[in-house]
C-alpha cells in the first residue's frame, strides 16, 4: 500500500478526544483519539483503516489517533467541522455521526510492518453535544475515632 488520504462516509463517533490532546496509555506521548464505529457488513472495508473489533452495543469500531506534535516537533490538531465545513467548538458526544478524514501509511521497526492511519479530520452530520455528568458523591463527615485503651 502507497501513502493515501481518504474520505470515510457514514460513521458513529464515541469517545472523541479532539478539543485537546491527552496521554497516551502507553507511549506517554500526547494524542488526540475517537473511536469509529459501524455496522458489521463494513468490517472488510474498515480493517483497512485498523483493527476491528466488536464493540458492547453490537456494531464494530476501530480507534485513530493523531500525535499532538509531529517528528519536527510542529503541533498538530484535528480538524472538527459541521455540514458547511464551518468549525465545530462544541464537544463531541457518543453516537455523533459524521464522516472521517484519515491518511494511511505503510510501516516497518524491527522486522514488523503494517499500515498505520491517523485522523485528520472529523465532519460531523448530527451532532450529539457531549454534556458531563454532573452526577458525583455528598461529602461525608467520616466518623470520629474511638480511642481504645490497649494493655501490655
């Protein structure tokens, strides 16, 4: 496979990470992520784009991350945008849909290869606001120690 930018129609948008990067679990390194989830009968057409796997609510999903900063050290976003390509400030909440911007590459490090895609762009086409759950424990007054003699 060649370097290729391609248009991805169609998905479902969960866990979207793109106002600001976070941590990667496990490089360390600051990324932004989303989770693209379809319908079973794409799973060829997605597996292109990464690894496929099935997904609680019974569709398939693939993740793309977008390192924050590139080898050159330049900062990078994600380009977010709505249905007139106007840019979209608001959060993006699980089950948004849209369509994808992704650039695919072929790679190899120490006798492995594959084909690594990052996202670039989000077009979103119905947009769920992602609202946080402002649902969080009472403070509670913890009890009072009792004091106990103890005799040696």
């Amino acid at each position: 496979m060649e370097k290729q930018t391609s248009i991805i129609s169609n998905l479902k948008f969960y866990y979207a990470k793109l106002d600001k990067p976070v941590e990667h679990k496990f490089t360390s390194s600051m990324i932004y992520d989303i989770q693209l989830r379809f319908p079973k009968e794409r799973i060829e057409e997605m597996s292109a784009y990464g690894k496929v796997r099935l997904v609680e609510d019974g569709n398939y999903a693939i993740n793309l991350t977008r390192n924050a900063v590139n080898a050159s050290g330049k900062k990078q976003t994600v380009r977010v945008v709505d249905t007139n390509k106007e840019p979209i400030k608001d959060l993006i909440g699980n089950g948004s849909e849209g369509n994808a911007i992704v650039y695919s590459y072929p790679w190899s490090r120490g006798g492995n290869s594959g084909i690594k895609t990052i996202i670039l762009a989000i077009q979103v086409t119905n947009l769920i606001k992602y609202e946080p759950n402002d649902i969080d424990f009472d403070i509670i007054e913890a009890p009072k120690a009792t004091e106990t003699q103890v005799d040696f």
